[in-house]
C-alpha cells in the first residue's frame, strides 16, 4: 500500500522523484500523481503534515461519481446493518432496490452493488459489537509474561505460567498460576476454572495452542488434543478454537489477560511465595478482589454481580463426577509380553495376541489403561506400586506353555485337571497329596502332572488322544488301584490312554464291517462268491 505521507516528505525535504522513487520503491507515474492530488488540494508544502496517513488515503482516493439517473448507495447504512448477523448484502441490494423505485431512479446492478460495497469495505475497516449471551462460552487464555516464586530449599525462582479465562457475558475472571503450559496443565486448570465458575457453558473457546488444538486451518473443523476433546465430552460441552492471529475472536480474555497485569500482579509485586499454592492462594484473593471492582462505565454494576444476577443460572451443571486426567504414552509390547510405560518406569502385561505391536498408555493416578493402536481397549491394570518389582503381569496374558513354567503350583494344575473331569483331577490331586504325605516338595511332581494333562491334546503321531479318552482312562484306573496311597504314574495313565483309543479303534472297525458287509463273516461272503 501506498504511503503517501513518505513520498510528501521526501518531497518536501529536496528529492526529485527520481530519488523519492529510488527510495521508496513506488514508480514515478504514482508519485507525479501524488504531488498533483496534494498541490491540486493545497495541501504542499505544509498543510499534509497535520494529517493521518488515513485520512490522506480517503483525500486521494479516486471517487465514483453516480451515473445520471441512479441512485446513489449509501455505503454506511450498507456496512452498518450488515453487523447484524441475520442480515445479508442479497437482502439489503433488494432493499436499495425498492428504495430506488420509489423514488424513480435506476438501481445498480447485483454486481455493481456488490462491487462498490466491497471495494468500500477493503478501503475502511469497521468493527461492530458482538452481543453474547449468558452461558455461551468461557474464554481460555495464556498471559504472555511469566509469574514466579521462590524454592524455599535452593532459594531459586522458579517460573510459573499464568492461565486466564473469562465468561464471555459478565466477564467474571478466573487466573491461575500452573508449571507449564502443557496439554495436563492445560486440563487441569480448566476443570478449576469450570469448577469455580460453579458450571459449564455451551462451549470452550481456547486459542490455537498445542495443549488443545492439534490442527487448525481456516475452513475446517479444528482437531482437538485427545486429552483436550475427552475432557470437552465429560463436561459435555462443545469446544470451538479462535482462528489463528485473531485476538478479536477472544476479546474479553484478551482484555482480561492486561487486567491481570496490572489489577491482580501489580498489586502482590512485593510479595514473596514460597509455592505454587501459596502463589495461587494470593491470586484467587486478588481476582475476587477485581471481580467486584465496578465497571468504568457502568459504576453500578461489577463482573461478580452481573454474574450473580444473570449468568450464573444460564450454565449447565457439573458431572457429578470429576473428570479424571490421563497421561499419554506409547510402547512396543517385548517378546515377554509387557510394554514399558515411561512415565512411571513400569512394564506391564498386555496379552500375548499384541506382541510386538504398538499399544497406548493411558495413566491415571490408580490405574493404567492400555490400548491398541487403533483403538481398541486391552486391560486395565492397577498402578505399579513395588519398588523392587517393575513388572505388573497378569497371568492370563501369556501363552499357556509359558503360564505354566513361570505360575507352576498344585493349584494351577488342580485347576487344568478339573477342566478335563472329576476322573483326572483325583489321579493329579493323588500325586500331590502322596507327595506331600512324603515329606516331598510339590515341584516333584509338576512334569508328571504336566504329562498326564498333555495327554488330553491330540497330535499328529496320536490323533486319539483327547479329554474324553483321557477321563476314560483315568476312570479304569480308580477302579483299578482304589487305594488313595497308590501312587498313578504318568507311565499308567498314558498306557490305560492307548488301550482305550485301541479298544475305540477296534470298535469302530467291527461296526464298519457290520454296516458294510452285512451280518455274514468275511469268509463266509468269499465262499459265496465262489
């Protein structure tokens, strides 16, 4: 854009317009037509001096004469009802439309109309007062300066951010010093702010910063933080950024945030506090303090009373339970079937099915959520509290050969047993009660338990073996030795296993040669053949 108050002054200081236009960068056609407009209105060699470089604009611009026999457009009326929000320029050109056949003019075209309005619109810039409405929206903000308090052990300050947010109707403020201005202090001071508010509104109005936007372009939905969003859902309420380098979008907070400088900070600038509680302590008194100062124009009413009066019922009510903050963090899951959770320096068990995929912490402060990647929710374990322990497993996440070798007991074995019949599970409960009647450990007897239940799997040597035939076996077996003091060997039982998968065999082979070739012996069918 043209400076014509640079080009006078070269002027007027001695240049030609060679040199003005060397050093302002503008071609001598616009600079000849410069000093014509200024010596045409009298305005060289002194008078432009008293002027705004706006107003020299508005004197040079070039003005559209209205053709004979139309009706001029009142450009202002046009701009000015346009700040109403139900308003358009199709409903105003039809209104300039009618005026101007009452009046017995032509009217300019759509085009013209528009054209005209917006060349108008880009030369003077208006601004019109948004109307908010009680309960709307919280307005969240970060003070660019920093606030501080001493380390009472190191005698050190130590930086704080201030966060400020503000109801967009009565403006009643809330500030709050956190450690930084990340995505769980960002959380955690807007559930204080909607706590001390005493409700939410319609939505949350936060500029474009990390802690709660992601990604925020101008003609789309902003994507949220996911800590950010799911705290939005709790409280039920919308959230909807301030398009990026417009602080106009945020009026209040922005105005609030030079508040705090001076009306909340100044005041405790001789102050020493030796936390972030005691600091906050301080700054909630002296906001509270501002909240019920008058306003400038309106000396009857305050932020604090306003808020009372018509506000205050307009918000929706709290959850009745507090929204709980999670960090977020993300791992392989090991060979071993655990991921390692950097936050807390714990590994914990995810099943077995997900290694070496990448799954997703969710930290709370009594337990930790995992999940896969893509969404899916795994387990939930409790916090890992042993210091001389990092591993949190549980047991049903790894593989049975592996449950069996590091979570061996009578007990786990008594449990398989039970699953296959009442028949096996007193043959592995005989071994262990012999054994312990003994004097012997239980661990003598783990690899003969784990063989006699083995025999219930069938594999590609002994495709017979099965749970059935292994309760069969069994069964024989008590009948056999009734004795509670005889000692049934895995050798026993696996021999009892094959008698019975050969007796099923044999059986199925007669009722073959019965179905197939009668009631008649084999020799008696070859005979008859003869």
């Amino acid at each position: 854009m043209v400076s014509y108050k640079r080009i006078l002054d070269l002027h007027c200081s001695g240049r030609n317009n060679t040199q003005v236009s060397a050093e302002t960068g503008y071609d001598r056609v616009t600079i000849r037509s410069t000093l014509a407009k200024a010596e045409e209105r009298g305005l060289l060699p002194t008078a432009w001096t008293d002027m705004s470089e706006d107003e020299l604009r508005k004197l040079f611009r070039k003005k559209q004469e209205p053709k004979q026999g139309y009706l001029e457009i009142d450009l202002e009326w046009v701009h000015r009802e346009l700040s109403d929000p139900h308003v358009t320029v199709n409903l105003l050109h039809e209104e300039y439309q009618q005026k101007a056949a009452a009046e017995g003019l032509k009217a300019y075209s759509r085009t013209q109309f528009f054209t005209r309005y917006h060349a108008f619109s880009s030369t003077v810039k208006y601004s019109a007062k948004t109307k908010a409405k009680p309960g709307s929206s919280v307005e969240l903000d970060f003070a660019g300066d920093l606030v501080h308090y001493t380390n009472p052990l190191l005698h050190t300050r130590v930086s704080a951010v201030l966060f400020v947010a503000t109801l967009t109707f009565s403006k009643l403020t809330y500030v709050e010093a956190i450690e930084s201005q990340s995505a769980v202090c960002f959380a955690h001071a807007t559930m204080n702010a909607l706590d001390w508010f005493g409700g939410t509104c319609r939505f949350l109005r936060p500029d474009n910063t990390k802690a709660a936007v992601i990604l925020h372009s101008k003609h789309e939905v902003a994507l949220l933080n996911e800590l950010f969003r799911e705290l939005a859902v709790h409280y039920h309420t919308g959230v909807v950024p301030a398009p990026a380098y417009t602080p106009k979008a945020k009026p209040n907070v922005e105005d609030n945030v030079y508040n705090s400088y001076s009306r909340i900070l100044a005041p405790l600038r001789h102050c020493t506090f030796y936390s972030l509680g005691q600091l906050n302590e301080a700054l909630w008194s002296q906001c509270e303090t501002f909240n019920n100062e008058p306003f400038k124009k309106n000396k009857d009413w305050s932020r604090r009373m306003l808020f009372e009066a018509e506000e205050r019922r307009m918000l929706s009510q709290l959850p009745a339970t507090k929204f709980e903050v999670r960090m977020r963090a993300t791992a392989t899951v090991r060979d071993n079937c655990h991921a390692l959770c950097r936050l807390d320096g714990y590994y914990y068990s995810v099943p077995w099915q997900a290694r070496a995929e990448r799954v997703v912490f969710r930290l709370g402060a009594l337990d930790v959520q995992i999940y896969a990647e893509s969404g899916q929710f795994l387990y939930c374990h409790k916090r890992g509290s042993n210091p001389y322990d990092r591993y949190v497993t549980e047991p049903s996440h790894l593989p049975s050969h592996i449950r069996q070798y590091v979570y061996a007991s009578p007990g786990l074995f008594r449990d398989r047993a039970a699953g296959v019949g009442d028949a096996v599970l007193r043959i592995i409960d005989r071994l262990f009660c012999i054994a312990d009647d003994q004097g012997k450990v239980p661990e003598v007897e783990y690899e003969t338990a784990k063989g006699i239940l083995g025999l219930a799997r069938p594999t590609k040597k002994h495709q017979g073996r099965c749970a059935r035939n292994l309760e069969e076996a069994c069964r024989r077996l008590l009948l056999l030795h009734p004795n509670p003091c005889v000692r049934i060997g895995y050798r026993t039982v696996l021999n009892a296993v094959d008698d019975v998968i050969e007796e099923q065999r044999a059986a199925q082979a007669k009722e073959f040669m019965t179905k197939s070739l009668g009631e008649g012996s084999l020799m008696d069918l070859l005979g008859g053949g003869r």
